[in-house]
C-alpha cells in the first residue's frame, strides 16, 4: 500500500547504479554509518544531500526512515516518530515502483529498497499489533525475496533478503505458532544455508552489512543459544560504532554470557547510564547490577536492579529479553535472602515476558523449587 495523497516527484533515473557510482555510492555508505553510530544530525545532513544528487529516487525516503527507526526502538513509544516512519517507507515504495516501471531492465539495487521497504513495514506493523497490515506486507516482501534467489551473484545485498527468508521461514514459527498457517503457504527456508548467507551478506554486501549483523546478533542470542557467535559479532560492530547504543548492549550481554573482556562491562555500562533514553539507561543498571551479583555484592546489585525493574515498568511496549533478565535476577537475590514468595513471583514473571528460549527455560527450572 502507498500513500494515495503522495505525490511522486520527477525521477532522475541515475546513468549507474548507486553501487557503480563512486560519488552516490560513497555519500550513502557515509550516511548509513552516521545512521549506525548514532550521529542522527549528521546523518540527516547526509541524506538532505542524497535528496539533492537523485531527486526522487527511493533511496532517499529509505534512509529517513531508518534513521528515525533507529530513534524510535525498541522503546516504540514515539507516535510521531511511528508515522513519519510508514510515511517515508510509503513514499520509498512509491518510488521503487516508478523507477522499476519505467527501466525494461530490473534495477537491482531498487528492487532490493523495494524488498527492505515491505519488509521494514512488515516488522513495524507487527510490533504495533497490526497483524492483518504485517501480512500484507510480509507477502509483498516474499515477492521480491523469490526474485531475488536468482540475483544473489550479481547483487550480493540479496544475500541478506535470502539468508533472512531461509533462516526465519523456519524458525520464526517455532517460537510464533500463530502465525504457522500463513508460513505453511511459503516454500521451504533452511536455517542453516541461512546463517551461512547472512554471513556472506555481512562480509560482501554493499548496503546491509550491519543489518546482516545485527540479525545475526539476535539469531545466535534468541534462536541458535550461541551467545559466543553473537558476542564476537556484537563486540565487531560495537568497535566499528562506539556511539551506537543498542550494539553497546548487545556487546555487554555478550559479556554476560560468555565473561570474556569483563574489564571492559564497567565502562560500556557506565555509557549506557549515562544516555538520556530510558531503555539504555535501564540496561546499563541491569548488567551492572549482574556483575555486582556474580562478583558477589548482592546488595548493591539488588540496589540498581530493582532501579532497573521501575524503569522497566515505564517501557509498557517494549519486546526486548531486558525486563525477564531483570525479574530473573531478582527472583535469585530474593531466593538467597531467604524470600520465597517474592523469588517465585519474579521467577514467574520472568518466565512469562522471555523473549529468549534460554532465559524462559532457566526462569521455569528455578520455578520448580517453589
């Protein structure tokens, strides 16, 4: 669906694709990581001068709504921001369409906004509940994925929109079983040919290297239960971008798992308290406060993880595994003072609000003494 009031301008159909043109591809490469260091301004900057190399191209719209996407989660608590992401990803489809009807030949690289962009709404629509919408568009994106299976070798950013439908056709719906009837009309994917595609994506690919990452990330931490794999990726492109935040918590809850580098969890977490966003000055009391629990300092780390659990309590639409660390630990240092009923309670409503299959079944094992 486009917006019916919008307006296409004039298209300037550039004479090489952006990745053939070293001026267009260079300021989209720069403004992809002013987008992932989390240097918004700059990266608006950037994207005004897109805007002005190749009016009406897509490419444009695309990168306004990611960078204003990576404001807006995980807390997806901004209305404002929540529209004017539909609105870009709206107009970004609308220009896909009048660049792909007027070229005899595909244009890969619009062919592949135009797959990021149904898909980008896909996922926006179902974190709003929107589920019918989220449908509509996972189709639309399916679409442009089965196209994009034979293009791999000629425009490796499909690598990512292939690895992603192999891995999760598979795997999305053993964790969502609602959504099993609608998977059931989609060919088969293959979970592992999945990975070893976005990892190719993540290394060759032109514009979704660090969206192959961070897919990564979440697959070896949710699905796979390899948090080493996802820490030595998070660790990578947290180096890589320093200010981005949500790669500092993906980098730390690394540490967590694995207790690699735990020199190095004081200062992320200290980094992440200082933010001013809610949600990452929650986690940064949260793993500080897992540190202080393992070094053995219970009450200090009661202290700050009950400052963690009402913040949490602020985030009512956040889907993030946060907030079951969060109970899960305080479920453990209720159970050494002794608190059974308080234990069991968090126990409980950490086990209900997992995210990850390793938090929910260590939450269910402590539920058993109770």
């Amino acid at each position: 669906m486009v917006l019916s009031s919008y307006t296409q301008p004039k298209v300037v159909l550039p004479e090489t694709p952006l990745s053939s043109n070293p001026e267009h591809k260079k300021l989209v490469l720069e403004t992809l990581d002013d987008i992932y260091n989390f240097h918004f301004a700059e990266a608006d900057i950037q994207i005004e001068k897109i805007k002005h190399k190749l009016p009406g191209h897509p490419i444009y719209y695309m990168m306004k709504a990611m960078n204003l996407d990576w404001q807006w989660e995980p807390m997806v608590d901004d209305k404002l921001k929540q529209k004017q992401i539909i609105a870009y990803l709206n107009k970004t489809l609308a220009g896909c369409d009048s660049i792909l009807n007027k070229k005899k030949k595909n244009d890969l690289e619009v062919m592949f906004i135009n797959f990021t962009a149904h898909g980008f709404l896909a996922r926006v629509n179902s974190i709003l509940g929107n589920y019918m919408d989220a449908v509509d568009h996972s189709m639309s994106a399916y679409n442009s994925v089965k196209k994009g299976f034979a293009l791999k070798e000629k425009f490796y950013d499909f690598y990512f929109s292939t690895g992603m439908y192999n891995y999760y056709r598979e795997k999305y719906p053993e964790l969502h079983p609602i959504i099993k009837p609608f998977a059931a009309m989609l060919s088969d994917g293959d979970p592992e040919l999945g990975i070893k595609q976005l990892r190719f994506a993540y290394a060759h690919s032109m514009f979704s290297k660090i969206e192959s990452a961070n897919y990564l990330i979440n697959i070896f931490y949710k699905y796979e239960s390899n948090p080493a794999e996802a820490f030595g990726i998070a660790e990578e492109v947290n180096r890589k971008y320093p200010d981005n935040l949500f790669f500092v918590v993906k980098h730390v809850e690394g540490i967590m798992y694995t207790g690699k580098n735990k020199n190095e969890a004081l200062r992320l977490c200290t980094q992440l308290i200082n933010s001013n966003v809610l949600y990452y000055q929650m986690c940064g009391y949260f793993f500080k406060a897992q540190k202080l629990y393992t070094e053995g300092k219970v009450e200090e780390a009661f202290a700050l993880d009950y400052k963690a659990f009402k913040m949490s309590e602020k985030l009512v639409n956040l889907k993030d595994n946060l907030p079951a660390y969060i109970h899960l630990l305080l479920g453990k240092i209720y159970e050494k003072k002794n608190l059974k009923k308080e234990a069991a309670n968090h126990f409980k409503i950490a086990a209900n609000k997992a995210e990850y299959p390793t938090t929910k079944k260590e939450a269910q094992q402590y539920l058993k003494k109770y």
